[in-house]
C-alpha cells in the first residue's frame, strides 16, 4: 500500500503532462491547416511528411524550453520562480479565452494548395518552430512540470512525451481526411476538445498558482 501512495504522485505528473500535450495537439490551429493542405493537395504520404516533421519541431521545442528551465531553476531560483508565475497567470488566460470563446467555427477543410513531399515536410517543421503561441504555450506548461530535482531521463521523456503524441495526433488527422464525413465531423465539434483544454488548463493553473502562493508564504 506504502508503494501505491508513493507511486501515485508520479502517475498523476505523467498523466497530467500527457493530457495537457495532446488536448495541445487537438485544438484546431496553423498547424491543423497545414496538414489538412498538404494531404488534401498530394494525399497521404504528403500528410505523413508534415505530420512527422511537425512533430519533431514540436519535440526540438520542446527539449530546448526544458533543458533551458532547468538551467535557470540551477542558476537563478527566483528567475524561475517568476518564469513559472508568468506562466501560470498565461496557462490561466488561455484557458478563460478558450472556455469563452464561441462555439460556432468556420469549416475550412476544403482548402487546398499545390505540394510535394519535401514542401509537406519543410512546412510542417517550420509551422512547429515560428509559430509564435507554440513558443510561449511551452515556455508557461514546462515551467509548470520541470522541477529542481528533474534529472536527464524524465527531462528527455517530457520531449518525448510532446514530441510524439503531437505526431501520432497528426498522423490520425492524415488517416481521417480519407474518411471526409469523419474529419467534417471532428471539425465541427472540435469546440469540446476546446473546452476540455480549458478546463484542464485552468485546474493546473489555478494548482500551480496556489503552491506559488503557499511557498511565498501568502496562504
């Protein structure tokens, strides 16, 4: 039973990282775009490309904002403690704009440009690497989940936990356009899957913010 109690803790840090990555992963965006183009205009394997490449953007991203965190958590405690309040306060803004945003979406599904494999690829990588919101969704979630005590194995696991799951999503996106009906459908209501991450991002917001507080001493 004493395992249990101490295994819990962990179990629920794995979960939590997991569900946070890959309702990240579903929630419509550039990147959905760009995958959903690239298949519709040169078919699978072109969706594949994009799919993959995007996830190992994800995933460089991924290991530079944790090995860079915790560098700052060695070098400058209160630098991370700022980081990790800043990101606490965003997680919690992103959530309240997606619990308020609308329901109704336009279905853009139809869009299509001309592509090839390496083109697929190419913007696949870079819609992961300049999109902007990717940059500081990571920099606010890691600050979250990367502690002091991280070592080398759990910090490589986060970036693999990102890194794949945003693949293997994509890589679904690619098998559904095959099957239109079902990627209209999932389109239409992807509001919930929006919704979902709202309520996730705002219950480890809210967590996070109150172990802020009590290590300050506030309450």
């Amino acid at each position: 039973m004493d395992i249990i109690f101490q295994t819990w803790p962990n179990v629920m840090f794995w979960f939590s990282v997991t569900i946070v990555c890959l309702l990240g992963a579903m929630s419509p965006g550039p990147s959905l775009a760009i995958i959903i183009n690239h298949s519709l205009s040169q078919g699978k394997i072109a969706g594949f490309f994009a799919a993959v490449a995007h996830g190992v953007g994800i995933g460089l991203f991924a290991f530079a904002t944790v090995f860079g965190l915790v560098v700052a958590v060695d070098k400058n405690p209160l630098l991370f403690d700022v980081i990790q309040t800043l990101g606490s306060l965003f997680l919690l803004y992103l959530a309240a704009k997606l619990l308020l945003a609308p329901i109704q979406r336009e279905n853009n599904l139809s869009v299509a440009v001309k592509s090839s494999y390496w083109a697929a690829a190419r913007d696949g990588f870079l819609i992961a690497l300049v999109n902007p919101k990717i940059i500081i969704f990571f920099t606010a979630l890691f600050s979250q989940f990367v502690r002091p005590e991280s070592d080398t194995g759990e910090k490589l696991a986060l970036t693999v936990i990102a890194g794949g799951i945003d693949m293997l999503w994509y890589i679904l996106v690619v098998l559904l356009l095959s099957r239109s009906a079902s990627m209209a459908g999932f389109y239409r209501k992807s509001w919930l899957i929006d919704k979902a991450f709202g309520v996730v991002l705002a219950i480890i917001s809210i967590y996070f913010i109150t172990q802020i507080l009590q290590r300050g001493g506030f309450i």
